[in-house]
C-alpha cells in the first residue's frame, strides 16, 4: 500500500504527531505511531541517487521562520515498548546545510537526493503498532512547525497490515 509520511506547516499525515526539542539535547520532533493492527516499513534503499537511505525532504526553521542553525544534527530513531529510550536507528547528520540551501522540491532532484538521505543501521525499520520512530533534531534553537516541513519519500514507505 501505498503510504505518505509528513508533517508541514502545522498539518501532518496519518500516524504522525509532532513536537518541540529540547534545545542542545538529540530529542524527537516528529513522531511514527501507526494504529493498532497496521506496520509502517521504512526501506533503507530508493530508486533515485547513488547511495543507500531513507530521503527525508525538509525545512526545519524557528519561530522566527529563520531555518535552524546550520549545525543542527538530524537522525531517526526508534522505540519498542521494551525500550527504556529512543535508540538512534541512523548515521546522524551532523550539518542541515542541504536543507537550508535547497528547496524541497530540489532536495528530491536525482542529483541532490544523497545530501538528504538518511542510513539506516539496517536494511529496513520496521514499525509496529505497538512501536514509535522518530525524527530526532540536536539543535540551539527549537524547530516551529507551523513554518517546518519534514516528508518521507514515498518509495521509501510501505503500510503492512500485521495481523
């Protein structure tokens, strides 16, 4: 099935719920919980590009509208009910210069798709319903989400039915 993951400019997709970060601290901004009975498959490989990842298309700015410092790290975690924390599932990126320099829509071109591909530890993320993936922000600054966008590239999705 086909599935669409984002949350942007205050508005959000199925299964996603946002939030604030706590400044200088890897803590979510976005949030996966998918409803009860139903998966979300994150696949770590796309069609575009050269390298390996999980596109995440994006702005992230303040409430200023300002993006947030070039600095700002950005990761995907995840959690299981048996997890006493979020465990960062990804490479994080240690600058958000390619989000700030392009627009989403240039973000998605074959040539500039790599810079905002996330790698996974592993070949696919599973997320059950009983589970929670996140977009994880390290930054100075608290992202505002009714100037953000964050979207997952579609290829990368894929809605299971677990039962």
């Amino acid at each position: 099935m086909s599935l669409s993951l984002y949350a942007a400019l205050g508005g959000s997709s199925k299964y996603i719920s946002t939030e604030m970060n706590i400044p200088d601290q890897l803590t979510p901004v976005l949030s996966i919980n998918p409803k009860d009975g139903v998966g979300v498959l994150i696949r770590n490989a796309v069609e575009m590009g050269n390298k390996a990842g999980v596109p995440i298309y994006g702005k992230f700015r303040d409430a200023d509208g300002n993006p947030l410092p070039a600095d700002t790290r950005v990761a995907i975690g995840y959690q299981a009910p048996t997890d006493e924390s979020i465990q960062v599932v990804s490479d994080p990126k240690s600058t958000i210069a390619s989000y700030i320099k392009n627009s989403v829509s240039d973000q998605q071109d074959d040539r500039k798709v790599d810079a905002v591909k996330h790698q996974l530890k592993g070949s696919k993320l599973e997320v059950r319903d009983i589970d929670e993936a996140y977009i994880l922000v390290d930054s100075s600054a608290q992202i505002d989400h009714t100037q953000s966008e964050i979207y997952f590239e579609e290829a990368a999705l894929a809605e299971v039915d677990l039962e």
